[in-house]
C-alpha cells in the first residue's frame, strides 16, 4: 500500500486563538524542535560531564532518544513534533548547520603542520586506516549476506571500509584537551595522526559518494570523480590569492572587514553548490574552502568567531536529531543481529587499536603510550555519521545496518576517554620532584628565583611585568627566571582548536622564534626579557576550569617554581571598585592554594606603575610589607626584602604587636597550619633580628613597629600608608586582631588583611599581592604533639 504524499506546510500559522494549530507549519513547529533538541542535548552533556565525555556523545545519544528508538515509539508524539511533512525543513536546516561545520572543521585542520609530520606520524596514521578498512570490507561480507542483501556491492564495501577507518579529529582534539595531553608526546602524535586520516577519510568518503548513485554506467561515477578532483584543483588555484589578499588587509587588534566576511561566507555556499551539482555531497566544497583560509593573522580567528556559536550551538544538533530519527535501535531483533553488532565493534576497535599499536611498537614508542595512541584514534563521532547518513540516504545501507553502525561509532567514542585514563596519565605519572627551594624565605641571596607568573588576558600584563621588574633585585637579572603562563579556558567551541595550534609545548623559550610577532602579549614579554636580561618563558596553558589548577601546580613542581603568582578573580572599574566578571577563576585561585607544592601569591592588581611597562632605570615603587607574624607573613617579608634590592624600590617594613597577645602568658594557641603560637613567635623574632642585621646600613628599608590592641586602631595606621605603589601581605596572619579581622573576612583566599586592603570601605590606589607561603605537612609534627612538647608535665 503506498503512503499518499504529505502536503507541503505554510511557513508561518495566524495564531492558536485564529483557529490554526502551530505545530501544522512549518516555522513554529522548527522552532519547538530546535528548543526540544537543545534542552534534551545539553542536559545529556551535563550528566556526562563527570564522565569526561565530549560533547557529541551527548549529541549522538539525544538524537537516538528524541527518534524512534526512544520517545518516538509513541506516535502521538512522533508525528506532533516530528512528523513526516517537518523532515525535509529539518534535513535542510541541518545540512546548513553541517555546510558550516565541516568549514570550520577545515579551518581547523593546518596543512602545513600535516607537510612537517614525520614518517612515525605518518606510519601511525596509515596504520590506522589501511587495516581498519580491510577488516571493515571483510566484516561487509557477512553484512551483505545476512542483513543487508541486495546492494550495489561495490559502493557498500567502500562505505563500511571509511565507516571503520574514520578517526574523528575535532572530537580527539577535545578528548586531549580534557585528558591534558594536547601538549605530550602522544597527544601531540594522535592529532597529527588523526589530521592526516581526516583528510585520506574525505577522499575516501568522495569516491564512496562517487560509486554509490542510482546509474547504472561505471563512466558516472568516474566522471563524479574526476569532476570532484577538478574542483579540488581549480579551488587551490583561486581560492588561497583571495584569502591571502583579504588576510593582508587585516590587522591584529582591529575588526575584520564585515565585507570579507560575507565574501568568505557566500564562497563556501557556493562551493557546497558545486560540488553537489557534480554529484558529491555540498559538505564537501566547504569543508575544502576552510582548509585553504589561511591560518596566520586574525582573519580566521574572526571567521570562526562570526560562525562557530550558531553553528554548533544551534544548527549542528539538528543533524544528530536528523540522524537519531533514522535510526531505530528496535531493528535490531534476534541473537543473528546482536552478534553482528558485536562483530562490528569488534572489527571496528580491533583494526584501529592493533594497528595503530604495531606500528607504534616498531617505532619504538613506549607500551602505555602506544596503547593510549591506539585507544585515541579509536574515536570515532560527527565524521562518522555524515559518512552513515550519506549511505541511509543512497540506500547503501538499510535500517537495521544503519542502528548497528549508530551504535558502534557511539560506543567506541564513549570508551575513548576511560580506555585513555586506565593506561596513561602523565600527570598521574610525574612523582613529586625533590627540590629545595620551594618558598622564597629559604632562599639563600645568590640563588635563582624561578617564578610562575600566571595571567587571564593582556589587561594585567603591564602591571605584572613591573613586579616582576621588582622582584629582580639587584642589576643581575640572570638570578630571576620567569615563567609566564597564559591561561586559556578550553571549550567545545572549534575556535578552541585553534588556539591549540597557537600554543607551543610549555617551556619552550618562545612562541613564534624566528619570525615576527603580531601577537602583543608575546612582545611585551620578548622586549622585558631583552631589557631587564631576565630569562622569560611564556606557556599556554589550555584546560577547563575545572583542573586548570592541576596544569598550574604540575607546571610549578616541573620547572622547580619557588612562587606562583596569580591573577584575582576579579577586575578594577574605573571607580576603583572591584567587579567579578568570571567568578569561575575564583575556584581556581582556591585549588593552587590548596595544592600547590610551592609558596603562591595572589596579586590585585590596581595598576602598578600605571598601565605601561616602566624600564628599569624608571622604576619608582614605594612597597610596604604588613608583618602581624607567622609563616606566610614572613614569606610576604622575605619577598618585600629580595625586591628592595631593586634601585627603584623603596620598602617600609610595619612590624605590628599585638598588645593583648603580649599580656595572656602560659595559653598555648594554635595557627591555621597547626603550628602552636609559642613556636611561631620565636621564628618570628628570629626572623626578624635576622632581617634587621641585614638592613642596617640600607637607607632604603624602613622599619617601624606599632603596638596595636583592636581592629579600628589597625585600620586607622593602614590609611597613613595607602599611597604606597604595593602592599606585600600574608595570607594567614597571626595574631587576635588578625584573627578578629578574619571574621568579617568576604574573602578567603586573600585573607583578613588582604581581604580589608581590597574591600571598597579601604580607599587606595595600591595593588595588593596576598603570600602565602609552602608549609610541607608531613615534616611537622603534629600541633597536637607540639602542644604537648610545650606544656610541662604537672
């Protein structure tokens, strides 16, 4: 019996309260289906989220909940929010969202980094294809003479091949990203690797299209072929001048010419005309023209910008929900069926991971990193169910072949990230180094600092740089080594890709070396390290925020880091108040805190030395250190004294005594770190005579001592210092007055005096930077034992 054909559907209803019912048109009803598609995929995104799984797993499984594997096996609501008539607006929508995918997906391959892979890379990567598409032509055979009779077999051999020989490159990139190995060794193999299987896939999946038309005659499908290598051709002749012309003609720091946007944007719909009119699918001309955009300058930075939120936010879960109501998991009926699924995975995991791993083992590359290789270029995604879509739509494949496809890219994707976890972990893998010099107060003079400077943006550079200046010391800058580590938050956003190609491994002495640099927060760390001759390492760090503190507290213990500086969480008006823009970065500041292996400070930034980078000749800092007592504030003084050696800087030391604590003899108190008050004390004075022996012929450093017995007296001696350029200050004070401060303390990673310094009551123009210093727990004894050791047996 043949289904009468749906009658087309007006765009647009009069209204429920006309008498028209919304869902019967077709705008309303696309709207409801784009909300419901959102809603259903990221909620699923955000359940995985503990499982550290990307995005498109959750995409993929929404798509198969939302069709008739799921909810649409009640019809009701199959033909109320999807019925038959919707699917052609649907399918269009989302072939658009994907038309401007996959040229973001060109965009986000780099040609040129794919001519410099070594052989290794190379052989990984035909590994990975070359036996995964014979087991997936072998595995065709007991397909098509089983489930899927009847098809054309040449055209279902090539499909099943590229179905199993696909490694998804963008959904790797964010597995890495999430794993912190997009700058190791393997993760650095796996995306070289999975780039050059990404662009053999595409040729693959074009004479897969080629072979699979409804003609009859071979010549079709070799002039589809031709025609498609023509295309290629002529567009890498005319397409990279044009790109090349616009990329001159914009700058760093200015906006990108919206006509060269538009310009760029109507090429790649008019490449996907093309070669759909040759016959190969109109993805494929996009995909094509984003991978001749050049990637130097910022004009594809702004065309991913213009794009990618669109486009993978709303249009591209179209696609899966387009692909989901395809697919109907209800098909796969009897044990035949499910040992075929089996068969499937099997071949599918067994082609990729072995031969990846043999070919790993014959370079000499480690077992567990091997494995890991293997394991990463298991995955699987997007790529994977446009080639499954393609062959639905040629009826190379039927329902049934279809679900177990389905199924099987969505399983090895989701064991992708446990698998990884289980056999490698460099994190996991670094054992804590042993080195001395984890706090600044040890530090013998002549010894090398080494600081971890850490910052969000280019807002803070100026500032950060003059304390680094500062912290120089004396006119010998090779006793400083500065890491300067550019915090970058990683999303699932293509644009993240890029900036991944942007980042070099940590450490590495420059960005860009040997060639110019346009990026202006590379130059003002290039022209302080050629000026102040400190030796100055920017990284990349790119994570979520999440354990973006794991990226931080590795880097410290891996570069022998004495002090990690950071960035506060929030940043000044122009009033001079303080706004939090990502409060986010707040619970990164508390993780370094609580992890770090080395002594961190917070800086508030207020401006230091204006919003210019001052030479050193000019440097003039008045800096005032804040001593009420205990291990952090003497960090915070040890800090003050290594910075006074500076020419430019003057240092006031305010010793404050705590007039109540000197009177209540024979109570033993203890500090935040568990260390009783009595020690403390005698550490202080120790430190003290020791620091005052060492200034006394400096003209520079000022000592003062205030005896103090309540918080408004402390506050009114603060005031007669706020026009100090920086307050130098520990997180954990001792003391009953800092102890009192600390309960109207809003902010506890900066501590009470830190906490007042920044509060919009204190009226100042000074930056604040909060120490607080390494204490290794595991040598202390226990405050409990302490207390014993000091009070006397009766």
């Amino acid at each position: 019996m043949e289904h009468p054909c749906p009658s087309p559907m007006k765009a647009t209803s009069n209204g429920l309260f006309q008498g028209d019912n919304p869902l019967n048109f077709a705008l309303p009803l696309a709207i409801l289906q784009i909300c419901l598609v959102l809603v259903v995929t990221r909620g699923l995104a955000y359940l995985l989220r503990p499982l550290r799984q990307p995005r498109v797993v959750a995409e993929i499984i929404g798509g198969i909940l939302l069709g008739p594997s799921a909810l649409g096996r009640n019809k009701g609501y199959l033909n109320a929010v999807f019925p038959p008539k919707s699917i052609t607006v649907l399918d269009t929508l989302a072939n658009i969202g994907l038309l401007f995918f996959l040229f973001l997906a060109g965009l986000e391959l780099d040609v040129k980094s794919l001519r410099q892979s070594g052989n290794k890379v190379l052989a990984i990567a035909f590994a990975g294809i070359s036996l995964p598409f014979a087991l997936g032509i072998g595995s065709s055979f007991a397909l098509r003479g089983t489930i899927n009779k009847g098809v054309n077999a040449t055209s279902f051999l090539v499909f099943m091949g590229v179905a199993l020989s696909i490694t998804a490159f963008p959904v790797l990139a964010r597995i890495l990203a999430e794993l912190k190995l997009l700058t190791t060794n393997v993760g650095r193999m796996a995306m070289s690797a999975a780039a050059i299987n990404d662009v053999a896939a595409w040729i693959l999946l074009a004479l897969a299209i080629a072979l699979s038309g409804d003609h009859l005659s071979p010549t079709v499908s070799l002039w589809v072929f031709l025609c498609g290598c023509g295309f290629i051709i002529g567009a890498s002749m005319i397409v990279p001048p044009i790109f090349k012309w616009m990329s001159r003609h914009c700058h760093e720091g200015e906006p990108v010419d919206e006509m060269y946007i538009c310009g760029t944007l109507a090429a790649v719909l008019a490449a996907g005309l093309v070669t759909d009119i040759i016959g190969i699918h109109a993805m494929f001309g996009a995909f094509v023209i984003g991978v001749l955009v050049p990637k130097e300058g910022p004009f594809a930075g702004a065309l991913v910008e213009k794009v990618e939120d669109l486009v993978s936010g709303l249009f591209l879960p179209l696609y899966f929900v387009s692909s989901g109501l395809k697919t109907n998991v209800a098909t796969i009926q009897g044990l035949q069926s499910w040992g075929l699924l089996v068969l499937v995975i099997f071949t599918a995991c067994f082609g990729k991971i072995v031969g990846t791993l043999i070919v790993s083992l014959l370079w000499k590359i480690p077992k567990n990193e091997a494995l890991a290789l293997g394991f990463l270029m298991n995955s699987k995604g997007l790529v994977e169910l446009i080639v499954l879509n393609i062959g639905k739509d040629r009826k190379v494949l039927n329902d049934q072949t279809f679900a177990i496809m389905v199924l099987m890219a969505l399983f090895t994707t989701f064991i992708t990230t446990p698998l990884v976890l289980a056999v490698y972990k460099p994190a996991k893998m670094l054992s804590k180094s042993f080195y001395k010099h984890r706090r600044i107060e040890m530090k013998s003079p002549n010894t090398q600092l080494r600081i971890l400077s850490c910052f969000r943006n280019s807002r803070n550079i100026p500032s950060i740089i003059n304390l680094l200046e500062a912290s120089r010391g004396t006119e010998r800058g090779e006793r400083l080594c500065v890491y300067a580590m550019h915090l970058m938050e990683f999303s699932e956003r293509p644009s993240a890709i890029l900036m991944v190609h942007k980042a070099r491994d940590n450490g590495l002495p420059f960005w860009n070396k040997g060639q110019r640099s346009s990026n202006h927060v590379v130059v003002a760390f290039e022209a302080f390290q050629q000026l102040s001759q400190v030796s100055v390492r920017p990284m990349t760090s790119i994570s979520s925020l999440t354990d973006m503190h794991e990226d931080i507290c590795i880097t410290a213990e891996r570069k022998k880091i004495a002090i990690i500086i950071l960035p506060y969480h929030k940043n000044l008006r122009l009033d001079g108040s303080f706004e939090s823009t990502r409060p986010d970065f707040r619970l990164v500041n508390k993780r370094v805190l609580e992890h770090a292996s080395c002594s961190v400070g917070i800086f508030v930034d207020r401006g230091l030395g204006g919003t210019a980078q001052i030479s050193a000749s000019n440097v003039s800092f008045s800096i005032t250190v804040l001593f009420f007592g205990g291990h952090d504030d003497r960090e915070a003084l040890a800090y003050g004294a290594r910075m006074a050696e500076h020419p430019g800087v003057e240092l006031t030391v305010i010793r404050f005594r705590d007039v109540e604590a000197d009177t209540s003899e024979g109570i033993v108190s203890i500090d935040a770190e568990g260390t009783p008050a009595a020690t403390l004390v005698s550490s202080d004075e120790e430190f003290l005579a020791d620091f005052r022996r060492s200034i006394s012929d400096d003209s520079s450093i000022k000592y003062e001592e205030k005896n103090i017995q309540s918080v408004s007296e402390t506050i009114t001696i603060l005031r007669d210092y706020c026009r100090c350029s920086l307050f130098l200050v520990g997180r954990m004070p001792n003391g009953v007055v800092a102890l009192a401060l600390s309960q109207r303390s809003d902010c506890p990673e900066l501590g009470p005096i830190g906490s007042l310094l920044t509060s919009p009551d204190f009226s100042t123009t000074a930056s604040v930077l909060v120490v607080q210093q390494y204490y290794d727990k595991s040598c202390a004894k226990s405050s409990q034992q302490m207390v014993e050791d000091l009070v006397p047996e009766k």
